[in-house]
C-alpha cells in the first residue's frame, strides 16, 4: 500500500502534492469500477464501526473546530449550528453508513436492453463516472456522506472541506480509511485533500490533468459561483434553497402551522429551510395565525403590506428579501392570489431547489406539483425532507438543482453514467 499522503502548510509542494493525490485517485477508481459489491460492502460495514468506535476522537476535533470558530468572532450562528457535530449527529453518520450498505449496488445494473432486427442484442448498463470531486464548508459530515456514496457507486473521490471543518474532516475520513484498509480496497478511494490553502481549490477546478470527471461543490453561493465560473470539467450545480412554503386557501389551518413552523425553524441553517412564505389571498383568516407563531418561535418576519398588518412586529420586506436564502432565524411572508399568484412568485425569485404547497384542494396541489421547476417539489410536507437520507438514500452528496444527469438528492445511483454492451454473431453493418 502506498504511503499516506502528509499535511502541507505552504504552496512550495502544493502543485505536487495535488499532482500525486490526483495519480492516486484515479488508479483507485479503476480498482474500484471492477470490485465487486460484497468488498465495497464490508468495507462500509468497517467504516460504520470505525465511526461509532471513534465516535469521542470525531467529537474531540470537531470541539477544537467550533472553538476556533466562535473566536473568529465571524461565525453566525446558523453557521455554527451546521459545523458543530453531536453524538446524535455521528450516530447519524454511521447509520447512514448502514443504509447506503443495504441499498442495492447500481454498477452493471441493465437498466434497458432489446434486440435489433439483425440479430444484435443492445443494453444499457450503469457504470461509475470515476473520481469525483467534492468541494464543500462548514458541514463536516459531507465528508462521510460523499465518501460512502462515491465508493458504493464505485467512485474515487477527493474531498477538499472548508478552513473551518478541517480538523473534524481529518478525524471522520481516518475512519473511512480504516475501512477501506480492512476491506483491501485502495486507501486512495477517498482522499481528503491534507491541507487549507485554498489553491487546492483552484486546482481541483482546472481538473487536475484530466483526473477529475465531475466537481460537486457543497457551500454557500460564492463558493458554487466560483465553481461554475472556473470549472474546467461538469458541475452537478447545487444552487442557493430560496424554498418556498404555499399555503392555499383551502389548507387546514393546524396542518399548515405545523409545516411552516418545521420548514422554517427545525434547523434554520440547512439549504432545505423556507426561506419565503406565500399565503393565499383567500386564506386570510389563517394569515395572522401563521405570522404570530413565526415571531413567537423568535423568527423575524419581513413582510409585504398585508403580512406588515397582520402584526406589528413585522418588519417591511424589500425586494432583496424575495431572493435571499438566509439560512437563519428570519423569513419574508407575502400574500398571493391563489395558486397562479404562487406558482409565478416562486418562477421568479426560487431557486429551483424546494417548494411546497400545503392545500386540501388536490387540483391546487396537482397544479402545484406539475408547474413548479424545482428540483423537489412537496404537497403538504415539510421542506426539509429535502434530503437523501429522507428519500431513503442513506445519505447525499448535496441537492443538485440544475437540469443535467442528476436533479434532486446525489445518492449513489445518482453518481452513475452508462454504457452500451452490443452483442452480435458475426453482424456487419452493409
């Protein structure tokens, strides 16, 4: 087995460490195109129990991580809330662990065949993409839930975190590694870039000489606009969650604060929070209901004229706020007129991201679901759902909201492309 790769504190051998790690990578991604499910299987089976039984040593790190954080002085505390991680949060991890294990193996799956008029027999068959890049902040459990999806699809991938998840990211891929070690699979499979000099970055968008087939980038919008601008290879772009909640003029009243409640302040910092709430000219008498309980759940409200009269305590809304993904305690309100009003506010300042309608009127609903272009879209349920391990993914790489490959939670399926496997007897094309 090679020798692992050290930490740099400088640019002088940036160039050559970025240039070794990516020749690693990419002979681990054919190994492990051609290793069969059982093998990528127990080695998620070791890096579960390496999870739980380093569990203290994962927490330790992630302490120091936060600590250095709030002396910054910089961090908000929805930033904090996404970096810090609890047993109930590393359980998480090594659950989802267990899951993506027990889901079906997507490689050398035939997702079609048929037979040509000549004899040929042609199908379509799932393969890996082959390293995967994964740039990502704060949140440091990406490092886990990209570095299982990659290898049960048979991808290598090289994780590059953020400044501040550095130490808990270092403690979480020891794990991985110790899996891949027992399950004799290249440690190599999952690389966490050893440094945070953010060159590294700029390397892994310039594709590293070809080694890179795919750049997934998990962080907030100047990251992702800077990995659409200087990408050299594809990008599963995952844009800002400007989600929005509908509240229809048919919807149950108790039903509808639940939600909204759940949408906006279960965890405010995550890209599956409502940011925009759009209520129903004819759901007036709900319209008060819904805005106190925000404020008295100490989530600010900026409202349109109707939502400012409702209760004093709601600040004006500017037109910013209808494009802000605030990912904290704070929500723009506005009323609409019915479903068309919603489904025109949400094409013109959502993200393409989450929205949801919560309505009895199945017509309203069904409009909903068909007219709006998000990637996920929800009938009375909460916008936080929006997440692979909701879907029964196990875990996701992040909400791809563009239009090509993959839309939605990136599972492991998600992380395939296909061939075509021809047979023939002798056919030659006249």
């Amino acid at each position: 087995m090679a020798a692992p790769l050290k930490a740099v504190d400088g640019n002088a051998d940036l160039q050559a460490l970025m240039s070794d790690l990516a020749s690693r990578a990419r002979a681990a991604a054919r190994v492990l195109a051609l290793a069969p499910p059982e093998q990528k299987n127990r080695a998620l089976e070791a890096m579960e129990r390496a999870i739980r039984a380093n569990s203290a040593a994962i927490l330790a790190a992630n302490a120091e991580d936060v600590a250095e954080a709030r002396a910054s002085g910089n961090a908000t505390s929805s930033f904090i809330d996404r970096l810090t991680l609890t047993e109930g949060r590393v359980e998480g991890m090594a659950e989802g662990i267990g899951i993506v294990r027990g889901i079906a193996d997507p490689i050398g799956i035939v997702t079609e065949s048929w037979q040509r008029p000549n004899g040929m027999t042609i199908e379509r068959v799932r393969v890996p993409l082959g390293v995967v890049g994964v740039i990502f902040e704060s949140r440091p459990n990406v490092a886990a839930d990209a570095g299982v999806l990659c290898l049960k699809s048979g991808n290598a991938v090289i994780l590059r975190g953020g400044s501040d998840s550095f130490r808990s990211c270092r403690a979480i891929h020891e794990c991985l590694v110790q899996g891949l070690r027992e399950a004799g699979l290249p440690e190599a499979a999952i690389t966490l870039v050893p440094t945070r000099d953010r060159a590294a970055v700029g390397m892994m968008l310039s594709g590293l000489n070809g080694a890179i087939d795919v750049i997934v980038p998990r962080g907030g919008k100047s990251l992702v606009a800077r990995v659409e601008q200087e990408a050299r290879v594809p990008v599963f772009a995952h844009l800002e969650g400007v989600n929005h909640v509908y509240v229809d003029g048919s919807a149950d009243l108790a039903m509808a604060k639940s939600i909204v409640l759940n949408a906006k302040m279960r965890r405010t910092g995550v890209c599956g929070a409502a940011e925009t709430l759009l209520v129903d000219r004819a759901a007036a008498s709900s319209l008060t209901p819904l805005v106190q309980m925000l404020l008295d759940a100490g989530c600010e409200v900026r409202g349109d004229d109707a939502v400012q009269k409702a209760d004093a305590r709601v600040k004006p809304a500017s037109e910013e706020d209808w494009d802000t993904e605030y990912l904290d305690a704070i929500i723009a309100a506005k009323v609409v007129d019915g479903v068309d009003g919603a489904i025109a506010h949400i094409q013109s300042h959502g993200s393409h991201h989450t929205d949801a309608i919560v309505s009895a009127d199945e017509g309203a609903a069904n409009r909903f679901l068909s007219e709006v272009d998000s990637a996920i879209v929800l009938h009375n349920a909460s916008t936080q759902f929006a997440d692979g391990g909701e879907f029964g993914f196990g875990a996701e790489i992040g909400i791809a909201t563009g239009r090509f490959h993959a839309r939605g939670p990136v599972g492991a399926e998600q992380l395939t492309s296909f061939k075509y496997r021809v047979r023939g007897t002798g056919q030659t094309r006249p």
